[in-house]
C-alpha cells in the first residue's frame, strides 16, 4: 500500500520569506503523479501543483516550485516570497499512474505572519 | 468558470435523520469522488463513480450511500446519521485517471 508522510503539522514564517513543506512517500511503483493540495481556512481545496513521476524535470507554478527526488521519495514544496493568502492547511497527495484514486498526507498547516 | 457545486454549504441534521448531500459540476468530468473531511485531518474518500460504476471503499459505513443519476449530478445520502457523521464533507471530480481533482466547497453536516 502506499503511504505519504508529511513530518511538519504546522509551520509559521514571516511575510516575503521562503518556506518548504516536505513530503515523502512510499510505493513499490515506478509510474505516479504527486500533487500538493492547499485548502485556506473555511475555503475550498485547491491544487497548487502536479508531478509527473516519469518527468526529472521539477514542477513550479509562480512562487511555488517543488523538490522532487525519486529515488529518496521526497516531494518538497517551496513557497518563494510567501504571502498572507498562503496561509491554509497544505496537502501532499499521489497517485498511481492509471489509479484515480489519492492518499493523502496528514497536512501541515502554514501561518504567514504579517 | 466551470466548477464544481456543492449544497448546502452548511447542513443541520438530527440524529437518526436522513440527510442527502449534492454535488453538480459543469466540467464535464467522468469522476465523481465523495470525502469525508474531520477538523485537521486529510479527506477521506467514501466513494467514487467511474462513469457509472459506483466504487466503495472497504471501510466506508453502510450508512452511506451514493447516487449518480447523470454525469454532472452526484449526491451522498446518509441514512441514519450519528454524532460521528459530523464533518466536513468534499465532492470532487477528475477526467478519467489522469486529471486532478478539482473540488467543491464542501459541506459542513452538524448532527444534533
């Protein structure tokens, strides 16, 4: 079965820092699709951004960019020049190539302070 | 802007009274997913349909049921609610495997 680990319940950082998320995870697979997911207070969840397992190349998506390592199973996210609107509850996701189905992180919830 | 729709955003409910759930959305995707989201915690998924095969999770209550009358409709129906029903509750969609999902709302459901 796979498993995602996210070791970080909760981080803070100051306004226009830089902060990274991480992720791990576990499978025996070598096709996936990680995802990190952002849900803001009371607000819908939303992703921020999509790994293709087979692409070495790293996701980003303005500000957030990702730290993929394969082989170490690491899928980290870092926030450049972070935001007040980047406060929320933050979810690593995967899925197996031609599963539909997520597993979930447990989430880290990140508080930009102003 | 296509999207997906849930209602009511809030939902009180007795305890032991049937309470359903809905779900539209106008991106035309072929999954629809059911979650079951407690404060501070990653969603759980309840149920999906593939089109229209219902897919149930091995731990997901008898008490929960789903229905997918059309492609864009998709609603949850709790028969009996519990104390324990209490959460938040996700509708997601996805085009076919590949696609993310792209989620509701939610619904809060209370049990009194």
């Amino acid at each position: 079965a796979q498993t995602v680990t996210q070791s970080q319940p909760e981080m803070s950082v100051q306004e226009a820092e830089t902060v990274t998320l991480s992720c791990t995870y576990d499978t025996s697979e070598s096709n996936y699709y990680l995802f990190w997911y952002k849900q803001p207070p009371s607000r819908q969840m939303i992703l921020v951004i999509r790994q293709e397992a087979y692409k070495q190349q790293n996701a980003t998506e303005n500000r957030f960019s990702v730290n993929f390592q394969k082989a170490a199973k690491s899928f980290s996210l870092k926030i450049s020049d972070s935001q007040l609107g980047d406060t929320a509850m933050y979810f690593c996701a995967f899925t197996n190539f031609g599963n539909e189905k997520l597993t979930f992180g447990t989430g880290t919830r990140l508080t930009i302070i102003p | 802007d296509a999207m997906v729709i849930q209602n009511p955003r809030y939902q009180v409910t007795q305890f032991g009274k049937p309470v359903t759930l809905s779900c539209s959305q106008t991106l035309n995707h072929n999954v629809m997913y059911w979650y079951q989201q407690k404060s501070s915690q990653a969603p759980k998924l309840l149920f999906h349909y593939y089109d229209k095969d219902f897919n149930n999770e091995a731990d997901t209550p008898d008490n929960f049921q789903s229905r997918r009358p059309n492609t864009s409709f998709c609603f949850l129906d709790i028969r009996s609610p519990g104390l324990g029903d209490a959460a938040m509750y996700l509708c997601a969609t996805s085009r076919g495997v590949e696609g993310p999902q792209h989620f509701g709302d939610g619904t809060r459901l209370s049990i009194l």
